[in-house]
C-alpha cells in the first residue's frame, strides 16, 4: 500500500493543500501519521474521495479542465484528463490505465508512442478521444516568458 504526503495527495485530488489539511483536521479523512506527526494518505482513500466528491463537485470538475501545459496543436477536441493509474509494455504495444474521476479508461498504443511519453504511475495525462480512437498525450510545462520591451523612439 502506498501512502502519499498531504501535498501530493490534494495535486493528485485536485484541492489546495489547506482544504486537504482541514478535511484532515475534521476528520473527514483518514489517515496515517508518521512518527514526526505528518499525515500520510493511502491511494486507496484518495480514491475514495475522489469518487466520493466528483458527482457533487462541479466546481472541482471545472478546475481539473483547466490546461495545465502547452500540446502545441491538435485537431481532437474531446479532452479528458486524468492520473496515470498502471502502464504496460509488451512487444510492440503498451496499455496505458488512466483514472478520470471515478471511472477508468484504458488505451492500447504502441510501446514506442508510451517510449515518447516517459509515462509513469501517478502522472497528469489526457486521452483524446476522437470517433473510436482514444490518444493518449502529455503537457509540457509552458516556460516563463520574459516581460518584454517596448522601444523608445
């Protein structure tokens, strides 16, 4: 079983790391405590709740939407994001696992597109779904642009 810190298990859910540690003051969830006193969480009850909260929480729905990355252009409209949740290869081929909310989507692709990837358990990922295919990509964090300057004549 593994157990995640509080800061990893409210990115993973979607909620500040505040909200997480008051919902653990309230008792609202459990968890373990390490000798120093920190608050682990087991993936099982992180997944508890996201199944407990998601139909009820619209405005947490809205926010997992929200692009985190830079895809520079694609034609699939049709985006659900999700956590890695298992990642195969075998021969040519991969499976890919993706838990979106309470639902799981798997995906068949080759093992040289999940090569591309650098897809592991527990990262951030989309799966495009257009017509019958289901696409799986990975964000690129957008790099800071500098402010620029205007030109004095």
């Amino acid at each position: 079983m593994a157990l995640l810190t509080a800061r990893a298990a409210a990115e993973r859910m979607g909620i500040g790391y505040s909200t997480l540690k008051q919902w653990i003051r309230q008792g609202k969830i459990r968890t373990t405590q390490t000798a120093g006193g920190h608050h682990r969480l087991s993936e099982a009850e992180v997944d508890r709740m996201l199944a407990h909260n998601s139909p009820s929480a619209p405005a947490q729905a809205r926010t997992a939407d929200r692009p985190t990355g830079l895809i520079v252009a694609l034609s699939g409209r049709n985006q659900l994001r999700g956590f890695v949740e298992e990642v195969r290869i075998d021969g040519l081929l991969g499976q890919v696992r993706l838990r979106i909310g309470d639902q799981r989507l798997t995906a068949i692709i080759t093992s040289d597109a999940l090569s591309v990837l650098k897809l592991r358990r527990g990262d951030s990922a989309l799966a495009i779904v257009k017509s019958t295919e289901v696409m799986i990509a990975r964000e690129a964090d957008q790099p800071a642009r500098p402010a620029r300057r205007r030109r004095r004549r």
